[in-house]
C-alpha cells in the first residue's frame, strides 16, 4: 500500500468518523429538546395535581360539613319521632 493509498484510507475514515459525530451530536440535540419538552409536561401534570387537590380538600371540607348537618338533621327527627309518640301514647 503507498503512502498515498493509506492518506486515502486515513482521510475516509476521519470522514466516517466526522458525519458519525455530526450523526450523534443531532440525536443527542433531539434528546436533549425531547427531554426539556418532557420536564416542561412534567411540570404541568405537578401543577394540574396541585390544582387536584386544593379542590379535593375544598370538597372534603363540604362533605364533612354535609355530614354534620345530616347528623344533626337525624337527631332533631328521632326527637320529634319521640315526641310525637309521647303525644300520641298520652291521648
């Protein structure tokens, strides 16, 4: 092989090697966006679930408080229950 043939050969390879690096320096770049896109949804979804939740706590909040009211609404009927039948077990 003459000198030229393996400048030839050295040159093709350095070639190779360069788009290689081209190749890989792109996919890393379409990663590194793919990446950035995803953290920035990821963000959003942690957002989303804080909006969630606030709104769950607020009707956690109303449910308690229904129940109280329903409470108290089924004593006020079992003592207005006990009246009537004290008026109607006197007559």
């Amino acid at each position: 092989m003459t000198d030229e043939e393996r400048f030839q050969k050295l040159t093709d390879r350095h070639e190779a090697l360069a788009q290689s690096v081209e190749l890989l320096l792109h996919s890393i770049e379409a990663q590194r966006r793919s990446i950035e896109e995803q953290r920035r949804g990821i963000e959003e979804q942690g957002r989303n679930i804080d909006r969630i939740l606030h709104i769950v706590e607020g009707q956690t909040t109303h449910i308690e408080a229904l129940f109280t009211v329903s409470e108290r609404l089924l004593h006020t009927a079992e003592n207005h229950e006990r009246r009537i039948d004290r008026i109607e077990g006197r007559q």
